[in-house]
C-alpha cells in the first residue's frame, strides 16, 4: 500500500523531520498536534481555543488523506495542567460526541515550548464509519 505524508504546512514538520500525519492502508496516524493557528503560527494563550485549533488541524489533516474525523479509532490527548482537563475534554466530546473512539488523557509537566498547553495524537482507520 502507498504511503502518503500529509503537512499542515508548520514549520515545525520540516525543522524537525516528521509528518503532521502519515497514511498508509486504511490508517490515518496524526502526529501530535498542538494549538497553533499554522496559518498565522500563533498559539492562544487558552487551552480551550488551542484544543479547537488542534481539533481543526487534524480533521484538516485527515481529509487530506481521505478520511475524517468519523473514522477515529484512537486519541491520545496531553494537558500540561490537571487545571486544563476537563475544558479540554468537553472540547474533544462536542468534536467527537457521536464518534467516541478510545480514548486517555494525561497530565504532564511540560510541553516542547511553554506556550503549549495541549497536544492530541490520532489515529483512524478509513471505512470505519
């Protein structure tokens, strides 16, 4: 099966040599994605608005391989404070109420820059809906 790599045009994929997601068979993987805007590279300063840049990045991301949000299988989704939680979470269940893939959230100490509060990682598989 082909494999396709998939940018959201950071700069971030080029500097540091990964793909905003890969598609290859039937999965999606989304790499993780943090709140920036990509198309002014700013990041809000509120979890819950980089929770929705983030969600709009990776359905960006997933229909460029075809796919979309109703195929998730999987998410993975990183705050770095307990604080941020549950704003996040209700982000992610108006973005995924009907699609409910499996799913953790973590608590961690830090991102790759301080202005990250949240990343999410994704999974789908095409024809799962």
């Amino acid at each position: 099966m082909p494999r396709k790599l998939i940018s959201s045009g950071s700069p971030f994929e080029r500097d540091y040599g990964y793909s905003r997601a890969v598609s290859q068979g039937d999965f999606v993987f989304v790499a993780g994605t943090t709140g920036y805007d990509y198309s002014r590279m700013e990041m809000p300063a509120d979890p819950v608005e980089q929770a929705r840049n983030v969600w709009r990045t990776v359905a960006a991301a997933l229909a460029e391989a075809g796919s979309g949000l109703a195929d998730l299988v999987q998410v993975r989704t990183f705050v770095t404070d307990a604080a941020f939680a549950e704003a996040v979470l209700r982000v992610q269940g108006e973005t995924l109420a009907d699609i409910r893939p499996a799913a953790a959230i973590y608590v961690i100490s830090g991102l790759l820059k301080p202005e990250m509060k949240v990343e999410i990682e994704a999974v789908a598989m095409r024809g799962r809906a």
